[in-house]
C-alpha cells in the first residue's frame, strides 16, 4: 500500500495501512466474501497474503508468528464456519498466553439478528476465550481498533483479541484519514522494595529452583538468567513446552535442569517437590508443570509476570509485577546471595544430562525414535526450529532434543493436535536461512497436513518426520493403563505418506529401518523443498522410557 496521510481511505484498507505501521510483515487466512475490501488493501501492500488450505492452520501459522517474533501474528477468515474452524487457535492462543489478533468477516449490519447466511454471535463464541473481543461498527474507528487489538494482544499476559469485521462497514470511505501512531508496549520493572523481599526470601533458601515459561524472551535473557542461576547453584527447570526460553548449554551458565510437565523426568520432579524456595518467571504454577495440581504446592513461592497470575495453584508468598526481561535485567545489576546447598544444581544438571541423552534401545519393529533424536541432534544447527503438535510422538523431541536459541520450539501447552504442520511453514517464512523441523505424528499429522501444499506455495522447506504407529497412540496408553485389553476408537487406517507428500511437489521418503534414518534425513534438508519423512514405528512402543520408571502423564 502507498504512504497515507490525510487521503480518503476505505475501512478496509484504514486496517492494511494500520497493521503496515504496526509492522506486520505476513498475514494468513482463508479469503472469503466478508472481508473482500481488507482483501483489496492487501493487493498492493507491502504485507505478504499467506493464503492457507483450512482456517485452522491460518490459525496456528498466526500463532507460530506470534510465538516467534515480537508481534501478534495475523490470521483472517470469514464468518461462521471459517470462524469456528479458527477457534482452535484461539483457544490455543489463550491458553498458551501467545500474542494472536483473529480478524472475522462478518454479515452486513442491516442484517443482524435476522439468522442471515453464516450469521453467528462473535462476542458469545470467542468472549470466553480472548482477551478482547472488537467489533468495527464505525469505519471512522478502524485504525483505532487495530492498534487497540495488537496493544492488548502484548499487554500483560499475552493473549489473543478477535476483530469482528461487518462486510457493508468495510467499504465505507474515511475521509482525511491516516494510521494512528501504535502505542508503544510498556515493560514493567520490578521495584526495589519487591527485589528486596525476592533477595531475603533467596538468601534463606537452601533448596531454591527456578521455573521459566511464557513469552517475550530474547537470547540475551535467557543467557542472563542462567548465568546469574550458575553462579548462585539455583537450577533453572521450564514450564511445558517452554523450554526455548533459556539456553540448555552455555559456557560458564549450564544451570538448566530440564522441563516440567508431560515427558519430565522423575528426578527433576522430585527435586521440584524438594524446593523451599519456587520462583517461576513468566508464569504460573499451573496444571502440567504440577503433575495436575499434586506436586511444587507447599513450597514458598515467588511468582514473576507482568500482569495477573491467572491459572496460578497453590502457595503464594510474592507476586513481583514485571515483566521476566525486566525482571532478569534489574536482577543482573544487583549482588543477590543464595544460601542453597553446594550439591543442588550440580546433581540437578547432572540428571538432566543423563535423562535428556539418547541411548540405544529396543526399537521393536520399526524405527528408533530414540536413535533418531541423536541423529537430529548431531544434524541440527543451534538455531534450528522445532514444532510438533500434541500425542506421544511429542515425548522424543521434549526428552533428547535440546534448544540453544530463543524462539526456536513451537508446541501447543494447551495440547491442541495439529498445530505442528503449520507452525512449521511459518517458522520457514519467518527465518529463511534456519532449519526447521516438524515431528508429528500419525494423528496430528492430517489434522493440518494439507499446509504442505501452502509450504510449496510460498517457498517455505521444513522437514516434516511423520511417526507412523497406526494408532492415536496417548489416548491408547490411557486405555491400555485403565482398560486393559479393551481398545477402542483409537486405532488409524493410514495412507503413504511420503506418496502424499510428494504430490504436493515436495520431497519424501519412506524409512523403516533405523540405520537408514541419518541419510533420509540428510537429502531432506538438502532437497531445498518442503520434505517428509514417512517413519514406520513399533505401535506397541509407546514412549521413551528407559530402565528408571518415567512417566508421562
């Protein structure tokens, strides 16, 4: 779009030149009759129009944007049914606190209330589930609306804001009309007297730990932050599926400990258990980091986020209002003590590295996941991304695959399956010169396995390792654990996959032995293209257990 300012805009265009200023580079939706006038504006935008295959993977490719940049992302579709298939990442956005701004088309104005074709209630349906819902009732406003909807997206907790757009308002011409200045983001800072308290309550603390999670973490916070645990023995655990927030190695800072939630470890759990001293930075002590509310609850606690502690569990002695960046900044200026015991985060550190290496195991039929991991891990660059969805397939790479980059995992905490295809295809937009792999499984895969053909559409290449059980393998174990003998419901009937993928245009290969793996994987990340790998599994192995019992809840 050409520079405005003081020009006679319409509506929808008010809205491409607002999301211009505010820096958005992509958008992605599914175009419908609604919102043709934004559509127009993004014609000749400076704005990239990602045109996906199904609502819900605009969706959670807007959620990838969100995670792994420092801006919303940016998802459109149409009313009712283009609405509910994007309600998923709506969900997913709220509950995994990731800044995402949802526009919806909607029916002309006139027709409200008249149960009009795709007529549906916006702020009933996703009131429960955003931060905000908006409706542009007056053209005049359309910038103003934006700019609230990407201010509240990062405010605080992070989260998502709905945009109802009416078809009729959109075309409605704004005179002398121009962006709005974007409200700049306020980063809370701790206060003296509140780091003050944090550092008595440290200094009595024999056993403290750390637990990071949420967004808005950068390189240079996350290294800070491990550097300052190091040096005062604190370990430092993530949330689920957080766990890029902080380096798992770094030269003089190897304080993290591992991740909490499904695919821990027992003894990470254990020590969690044993803490006096809990100080989680940018989230709660919430459901899966807590074993579903049964362990960490007793401990003196310190929570450090921005705005509230929403779905917070258990003790609370500090609330500190910052935000984590903020927080680790003014923490980094200060001499703070610990008096925790001399064998608690080496022990700690020394666990975590041998429950996050992969050994040889018994890989049944199929192919070693296991084996796999070692290979990804030799193979994969530092900045490599990684997204998977939810099932067990997701238990190898949270286990054995290890981040030293900030914005490199994309995982739904909230359990959403197909979230990993798409986040992929993002990641490969957003960082054209890093690797980025998807591990999904069977089910997870074809919930969204059709944004292959948007990945060839707009030169994105992840490498996509589709794990091939036959089964939905975490419901199965719920079965096998309470109904034993008696599956149901749970079992697939699968395509080839690596046909499949190569008829989008992509690479592919089919692997069913282990030793076969390294090169597959190799000529994938050579191939330039989007490319799949189709692994044949055991369906009877179900998680990376080793000999010590660890389980995935």
């Amino acid at each position: 779009m050409q520079q405005v300012g003081g020009a006679d805009l319409s509506a929808g265009h008010l809205i491409v030149a607002q999301l211009e200023a505010a820096g958005v580079k992509r958008v992605y939706g599914v175009p419908g009759e609604s919102f043709l006038d934004v559509l127009d504006g993004l014609h000749d935008s400076s704005i990239s129009t990602v045109v996906t295959r199904h609502e819900g993977g605009a969706g959670f490719m807007a959620l990838a944007e969100g995670r792994l940049t420092n801006l919303p992302g940016v998802a459109m579709v149409t009313r009712g049914p283009g609405a509910a298939n994007a309600f998923i990442a709506v969900h997913t956005a709220y509950q995994d606190a990731t800044p995402l701004v949802l526009f919806v088309g909607l029916i002309p104005v006139a027709d409200r209330g008249r149960e009009s074709f795709q007529e549906f209630d916006i702020n009933a349906w996703f009131g429960s589930t955003a931060k905000k819902v908006l409706t542009l009732d007056h053209a005049a406003s359309a910038a103003a609306i934006v700019d609230d909807a990407i201010h509240t997206a990062l405010s605080g907790r992070p989260g998502p804001v709905v945009i109802g757009l009416p078809e009729d308002v959109l075309t409605h011409t704004v005179p002398g009309c121009a962006p709005v200045p974007p409200r700049a983001l306020a980063r809370t800072a701790p206060s003296s007297s509140a780091l003050q308290e944090f550092e008595t309550r440290l200094a009595n603390a024999g056993r403290p730990m750390v637990v990071v999670g949420g967004e808005s973490w950068t390189q240079d916070s996350g290294e800070a932050l491990v550097r300052w645990a190091a040096e005062r023995a604190i370990p430092v655990a993530a949330d689920f599926r957080a766990y890029d927030a902080v380096p798992h190695r770094l030269d003089g800072g190897n304080s993290y400990v591992g991740s909490l939630g499904y695919a821990r470890s027992d003894a990470l759990v254990g020590r969690f258990e044993k803490s006096d001293l809990l100080v989680f930075v940018g989230c709660p002590r919430a459901d899966v980091l807590s074993d579903g509310y049964t362990v960490g609850l007793e401990a003196e606690t310190v929570v450090v986020m921005p705005g509230d502690t929403l779905g917070h569990f258990g003790r609370l002695d500090q609330h500190i209002v910052a935000d984590p960046v903020a927080f680790i900044e003014a923490l980094a200026g200060r001499s703070a003590t610990s008096a925790a015991e001399p064998s608690w985060l080496p022990d700690a550190r020394a666990e975590y590295e041998r429950f996050s290496s992969p050994a040889p195991t018994d890989g049944g039929r199929g192919v070693d996941l296991t084996e796999c991991m070692a290979v990804l891990r030799d193979e994969l660059d530092d900045d490599a991304v990684i997204t998977y969805g939810a099932g067990n397939h997701a238990l190898w790479p949270a286990r054995y695959l290890q981040h030293a980059t900030a914005d490199s995992l994309v995982a739904p905490r909230n359990g959403a399956m197909g979230v990993g295809i798409p986040a992929a295809v993002a990641a490969g937009l957003i960082f054209p010169g890093r690797q980025v792999v998807s591990v999904a499984g069977d089910g997870c895969f074809l919930m969204n396995g059709q944004e292959l053909a948007t990945a060839v559409a707009y030169g994105s290449a992840p490498v996509v390792i589709v794990v091939d059980n036959g089964c939905f393998a975490t419901i199965r174990e719920h079965q096998e654990r309470s109904y034993p003998g008696r599956p149901s419901g749970t079992a697939l009937t699968n395509p080839d996959f690596a046909q499949w993928a190569e008829s989008f245009g992509g690479h592919s290969e089919r692997v069913e032995r282990t030793s076969d793996f390294r090169d597959a994987f190799r000529r994938a990340a050579a191939s330039g293209k989007p490319a799949l790998l189709h692994v044949l599994q055991d369906p009877s192995i179900r998680s990376p257990k080793t000999g010590e019992q660890e389980e995935a809840r």
